[in-house]
C-alpha cells in the first residue's frame, strides 16, 4: 500500500513530446501527453479501437489520502477506453494503489471527480459501483481461504444467486482452473491460483471495467506469468482493465497504454511500448533491468 513517503524526481516531460518542460511538481500539468484524448488513437493489440470515443472511466485531478491534511494523491488523472488494459507505474510512494482505492470510494476524495459512462461515481460507496459495472480485486486477503473455490465465487454474485449457474459456466469458460477446482479449499492453491480465483469472483458480476491491485505481489516468475496471461484472457474477453503493477517491465509489455505516477501524479503517458522504450522513464523509474533485458 502506498504511503505518504514521496519521491523527488527531476523535471521531466512525457515521451515523444515537444511541449514545454514541465517546472516540477507545481506546475499545471505534470503530464506532457495528455492523459485526455490526445494519446495514442487506432486499434489496439487486444482489438479494440482505442482513443476515438469518449473513455468509459475517467478521473481528473484526483486528490485524496488517508489522514486529513496529507495528500497521496496531488492531482492525478487518467482514462480508461473501452476495450483497453490500462497498466499504471511508478516508485515506490508514488500513489499507485492509493489511486485504485480512490476509485473504488476506499480512500476519501478531497478533490477532482471520477465518471463511469458519463456518471459521476466520485466517492461512490462499493456496492454501487459494483452495480454501475465496475471490479476491484484487492492486493492481498483477496480470496476466503476457508471457502471452497466455487463458494468464493458464489460470495461474488451474493447480490444476484439466482445467476450464480450462468455467471460460473461464462468464467469456468475463461479459467477452467475454477471448475477443475471447485470443490478445493481455496486456501490450498499456489499463489498464482488464489489470484486467478479472486479475478473470477470479480468477474462473476460481469463488470465493465476491472481494477487490479498489484496482481503479480510475491508470485514467482512462472506464476507471474501466469498473472498475466489470465489479466490479457480477461482483457480479451471485453473487460476494460485498470492495472496497478510493481512489475513495471511485464505491466508495460501487456498494456494498450499506461501512466506513470510520480508523488500522487500522473507523470508520464503513451503506450506500453513508448514507455518502456522512452530514455527517461528508462532511467527513472525502470532502472537497469531495462537495459539488461535490451541485451
């Protein structure tokens, strides 16, 4: 979880931008791409066309924290299209799953607004946004461990039971593992699994975009990867994602866009690829795992 501890990063401008430089955390905008329709625009690597529609999730100038009088969030926004994984980096600090939690009304909202199709959801309670078409799978105790596979996904739908059978044949279709395993305890499985049963649940209310906290935290390289397939299964199945990653180099290879938060702002936008490629967010904040993975 984020804290109040910021980073002190140089003055920086986003990625394939001739704009002016941007004077630090004061200025207007710390974002040199504009996180608001000026970004990448066509079709994305999971099909959908991106850019060319108002965004099915949008923030705008979020602030909010967790104790009165100390802000995590300083004034970040984002957007999410529809059909589009939308990766969200940075340090340590940074905001990052404190900017998840805003979104989902955990985390009280100071100022700025947050819209789902065109409604304002700002610090709307959970069971709303649920209802309005929106997921949220927490970094950690995101599965019962006493439950079985199959009661943890009847505790997503335990708003709607009479569509429990419907809801668990669709997800079953995306991760066979849930109907493999349903009668296993959920607290038996490898991490990787456990994380694969919490995005089902999500999934079981059918939303239109799902929030991801940190998905791959303390897996394995195997299990990450397999993390990942399953948020690009999902992804490919319609939903919108909005993913907070620590694994900035995998988050950035399987995102149509992503930002990079810097002390509770947006930093840095433009896609995956232009990301991971630009020398200062190279320098930044990918380090020199970027550059041996280049060799």
């Amino acid at each position: 979880m984020s804290t109040g501890t910021e980073n002190n990063a140089p003055e920086k401008n986003g990625p394939e931008n001739n704009g002016p430089e941007n004077n630090g955390p004061d200025a207007g905008s710390t974002d040199a791409t504009s996180p608001h329709g000026t970004g990448p625009h066509g079709t994305s690597p999971h099909g959908t066309s991106t850019g060319t529609t108002e965004p099915l999730l949008s923030c705008t100038d979020l602030v909010s924290g967790y104790i009165p009088e100390v802000d995590i969030l300083t004034g970040c926004s984002v957007h999410v299209d529809r059909g589009e994984l939308v990766g969200i980096i940075g340090p340590n600090g940074a905001g990052k799953s404190t900017l998840i939690k805003t979104l989902f009304g955990l985390v009280p909202v100071r100022s700025g607004v947050v819209t789902l199709h065109h409604e304002d959801i700002t610090s709307a309670p959970a069971h709303r946004l649920v209802a309005s078409g929106v997921g949220y799978v927490p970094q950690n105790n995101n599965v019962f461990p006493s439950l079985t596979v199959e009661e943890n996904l009847e505790m997503g739908m335990f708003v709607r039971p009479k569509d429990f059978a419907e809801r668990f044949a669709r997800v079953s279709e995306l991760f066979e593992l849930l109907a493999d395993r349903r009668r296993q305890k959920a607290g038996s499985l490898s991490g990787g699994e456990r994380q694969v049963v919490a995005m089902g649940r999500a999934l079981m209310t059918d939303p239109k975009v799902l929030f991801l906290d940190e998905p791959s935290a303390g897996l394995s390289p195997l299990m990450q990867d397999s993390v990942f397939e399953a948020v690009n299964t999902i992804n490919d199945s319609g939903v919108s994602i909005l993913m907070v990653e620590q694994n900035a180099r995998q988050c950035l290879d399987i995102s149509d866009r992503a930002y990079v938060l810097d002390q509770g702002k947006d930093a840095y936008t433009g896609t995956g690829e232009e990301l991971a490629t630009d020398p200062k967010v190279i320098e930044l904040y990918l380090g020199t795992l970027a550059h041996i993975d280049e060799q």
